[in-house]
C-alpha cells in the first residue's frame, strides 16, 4: 500500500485522539427545559 | 426441509433480535405516550452512551456496509479517504453543533429541527421556515426510506428466499411498530441495541479476507498486484493499493462531503442532542461517537478491495459491474453459517436503526410542524396524530420500495445534498450568529435547495469536466453565502434582544 493510501487509516486514528484531546479540554454545559440563562 | 435446517442459524439470530427491538418498545410504550416531549424527545433524559450508539447507528447505514465496502471493489483502498471525511464531519457535528443545540432547544423547549427554525428566529418568516423545512423532510426522505427498505429486502430475498415483497414488508412493518409504539425512547434504546451489533459486524466483516486468504501478510500479497479488470475493462495491476489510481480524488470528496455532511444537517442525527441527559453525557458522547464511527469506518471502507483477494477473474469481472453484491459474494465463498447469521442480523439492524430514526423524524414532521401549524390543536392529540401519520407514512414507503423509481440510489444521494445546502446554514447561524435573521434563514433554504437541483440536473453532467463537481460543493457555498448577506441586508427583523439574550 503507498503512503497516500495508507494516509487515511492513520488519518481517521489521528482525528479521533485529536477530538478525545479536545473535548477533555472542554467546559461543557447543559441546562434543563426549565431553567433561565 | 434441508434449506430450513441449514439456515436455522440465520432465522433464529434474526427472530431474537427482531424480538428484543419489540420488547423496547413495548416497554417504553406507557411512559411515551405521557406527553409530547416524551414521545419526541424522550424528555431529555437519555445517557449519553445510549445516544453516541443511536448516532451512530442511525448516521451508519445499510448503504455503508453493503454499498459503501462494495464500492472499494472498484476504487481500491483510496475509498477509505471517504471514512475520513465522515469522520471529521462527525467530529464537527459533536464540537460545534452538539452542547449548543441540546442548551438552545432546551430553552426554547423545541422538539423537533422545524420548530427550531420557528422559535428561534422569531420573524415574520419563522413559521414560513418551519413549514418548508417540514415538508423538505417529508418528501427527501421517503427516496432514503424506501431505498433501505430495498436493500434490506433484498438481503432476505438473497439469503432466505422471502418474497421482494414480502420482506419489505417485514422490515417496515416491524421497524414502524416499535416505533409508534415507544417513540424517542424504543428509536434511541434499539438504536443502542443496532449500534453495538453493527461495530461487532465491522470487526467481524474485515476478519473474513484476511481468514481466507490465511493471513494479513498473503492477502496484501494477493491484492498488491492483481489480474482483474476495471469497470471500463482495462488491467488493475496494482491499483487496487495505489493512491487514487482507479478514482478521482475530486469524486472521493463529493462522496466525502455529501454523505459526511449529513451529520450536521439531517434532523435525523440533529435531533439526536435533544435527548442527552447532562454535561457528563454529552461530553461522552462528543469522545465516543467519533470513535464509534471511525473503527467501523475503518473495518467497512476498504472491505470491498480485500475481497479481491477471494475472487477469481471470472467472479471479478462480474463483480465489478455488481459492486452492491460484493458483501454478500463475500459472506457465501466464506461458507460460514454462524458468521453469515450474525453478518447478517447486523446488516438488518444497520438497515432498521436508520429507518426507524427517519420514522419518527417524518411523523413529527407532519403533525407537529405541519398540521399542528395550519390548524392546532390539543396536546393530548399530537401524540396519537403523530403515531397514525408514522404508519400512514410507512405504507407510502411500503409502495415506493415495492415500486421503486428508476434511480432510487441517486434520489437517495440528492436528498442528502438537499439537506446539507438547506439546513446547515439555518442550524449554525441560528446557533452562533445572534446577528441571523429570519429571513436569512428562509432564503438560504430555498437557495441552497435550488441550487443543488441545478446543478445536479442542469449542470453537472452537460458541462465537460464538472461530472465528479458534486452538487452539495456550490450549493453549500451559495447557501451559506446567501444566509450571511440575507441576514446583514434585513437587520431590522432580528428578534428582540431579551429573546436572544434567553438563548445565547
């Protein structure tokens, strides 16, 4: 398999540590139906 | 009699999982039935495991794992670029759309994506908005509801020998039960169910060429450098593992976009954070769904290419003229009852957690933004209404998957594109812009909707050179442009600014 191809099984491996780093890194927030800002 | 008992397996895997999606939704049957936002949201209360499986699943289809693994039959392993794509849209979806919509929708105790439209922007075009985006859902989606019904009626036909007809009835039938039955509850909990079951599928499917050619290293060997031909007959050599050498990367892109896309437009995945349950879930569920999604994606994409390493020339060069047969090509050379039983029970619930998710989005669709709308009518109402309109809807789909118009899988393709360019500028303008208008959001729908007709039907294939141009790429671009200047030009019809302070 040549690099280009083999680019895109690392490529979703890469997006997904990514996105697991930055949503660690989040504030998240969720209110209820009730509740005011 | 010994057809009976050589696929005993298969009907008893497919009976139990038909049995455990009806038990939810009889189970939740009672508590659905307390209220509107019961029976459409599932009040809000769902863990966010329950709802990353339910996104998955319900994104992830029958067309990705018998269409989307057969298409790198004839585009090699480069297809996986697609699954890159989709995962970054799903990403995209969770990061910027997720924790926002859940908190807005919340506020604005909206219940569906039309009434969204409706509540938040609060003009004079607002209800124009809700009742255009209702019926854009009603008519994109029977095209996609009727061609997962095909493809799962086809699997029966193929493996068990049931009538066309008689199997797309089974699927909707019982898909259109436990729907009506639970609603939001018995959609998100048998998604669950399906989601867990299609990642097992994925991980089982991939194992199947690297079993029968005897290892990882035989069958790299066999697909490096092979003697099949490509759909316009000329020799593959060792382009099966060669970077976009039987498929432009321009048209991995469109698919790429297109497909991905649907995540952070369709109401089918958008209405899925309405239901998560606190922060703690929705931060699981942002980690998770990516997850979900990327290892199955990882598994499915290039399945089709490593069949290759199972085929003969003779099976190749017809293979490649069939590619939607390339799974189940796959599961009969494997010759494994208790493989092909479990492959596919999941296929099925690949198929039913889409439809079963498209269901309820229709059904609300029709009385709660629609009827409701034109003339309203008492609480106590909608939820009956909103059941009979499911079943209604499922006998339409019923008829256009028995009688299926030419094309069906493009239909299937262009009502994404719909979504996309129609949608998305309204959801994240709504969400982010407190400067959006109504108005901007009215007009870039109906932008963005004519523009993708254009292009796909007057455009794209009669001017030489833009074939792989996908539709959803200029009319995403004009209808995110059109929102943008539509909502600067009439400032004057923004919502109040107590309005947007109770939302942003």
């Amino acid at each position: 398999m040549d690099l280009l191809t083999s680019a895109a099984y690392i490529a979703i491996v890469v997006l997904i540590v990514v996105n697991t780093w930055v949503v660690r890194h989040m504030k998240i927030t969720v209110r209820d139906e009730d509740e005011d800002h | 009699m010994d057809a009976l008992s050589e696929r005993w397996p298969i009907l008893l895997a497919i009976a139990v999982y038909l049995a455990v999606c009806l038990a939810i939704g009889w189970y939740f049957q009672k508590r659905a039935s307390r209220g509107v936002s019961d029976y459409y949201v599932a009040k809000r209360q769902i863990p966010g495991w329950v709802i990353s499986l339910a996104f998955f699943s319900t994104f992830a289809s029958t067309n990705t794992y018998i269409g989307q693994a057969g298409q790198a039959f004839a585009a090699g392993l480069s297809w996986a670029w697609v699954g890159v794509f989709w995962t970054l849209f799903c990403m995209i979806s969770w990061l910027l759309l997720g924790p926002r919509l859940r908190d807005q929708t919340a506020g604005l105790k909206s219940v569906t994506i039309p009434d969204y439209f409706d509540f938040r922007y609060k003009s004079p075009l607002s209800k124009a908005t809700r009742i255009l985006s209702a019926f854009t859902i009603l008519f994109a989606t029977i095209w996609y509801m009727a061609g997962i019904a095909k493809g799962c009626a086809h699997l029966l036909e193929s493996v068990l020998g049931t009538p066309y007809a008689w199997g797309a009835l089974a699927i909707i039938g019982f898909t259109c039960l436990y729907t009506v039955m639970g609603g939001m509850y018995s959609v998100l909990w048998t998604d669950a169910v399906q989601g867990v079951m299609m990642l097992a599928v994925a991980l089982v499917m991939v194992a199947i060429p690297f079993m029968y050619a005897g290892g990882i290293s035989e069958l790299m060997a066999r697909i490096s450098d092979v003697s099949h031909v490509t759909a316009a007959g000329a020799p593959m050599g060792d382009g099966l593992v060669t970077f976009c050498s039987m498929v432009s990367f321009t048209y991995i892109l469109g698919i790429g976009l297109s497909v991905g896309m649907k995540q952070i437009s369709e109401p089918r995945c958008l209405v899925r954070f309405y239901s998560v349950d606190n922060a703690k879930g929705m931060r699981f569920a942002m980690i998770w769904t990516p997850i979900f999604l990327g290892v199955s994606l990882l598994c499915v994409m290039g399945l089709g290419a490593l069949v290759h390493g199972m085929t003969s020339e003779q099976e190749a060069a017809y293979l490649i003229q069939h590619t939607d047969e390339v799974v189940g090509f796959m599961l009969a050379k494997f010759d494994n009852t208790a493989v092909s039983a479990i492959c596919i029970t999941g296929l099925f619930a690949a198929g039913m957690s889409s439809l079963a998710s498209v269901m309820l989005i229709v059904g609300t669709a029709a009385v709660g933004d629609i009827w409701n709308v034109w003339k309203p009518m008492p609480a106590s109402k909608i939820v009956v209404r909103t059941k009979a309109a499911i079943v209604v809807y499922s006998g339409i789909v019923f008829l256009a998957a028995v009688f299926p118009p030419a094309g069906i899988v493009e239909l299937t393709s262009f009502s994404g594109a719909v979504f996309a360019a129609g949608f998305f500028p309204a959801v994240f303008g709504g969400l982010y812009l407190r400067w959006g208008t109504g108005h901007g959001a009215f007009y870039s729908m109906l932008i963005g909707m004519a523009a993708t007709i254009v292009w796909r039907f007057g455009i794209r294939f009669r001017v030489p050179g833009l074939r792989d141009v996908h539709e959803i790429i200029p009319a995403f671009c004009l209808s995110l442009l059109a929102y943008l200047v539509i909502s600067k030009l009439t400032a004057r019809h923004r919502p109040p600014e107590e309005h947007l302070d109770r939302i942003f």
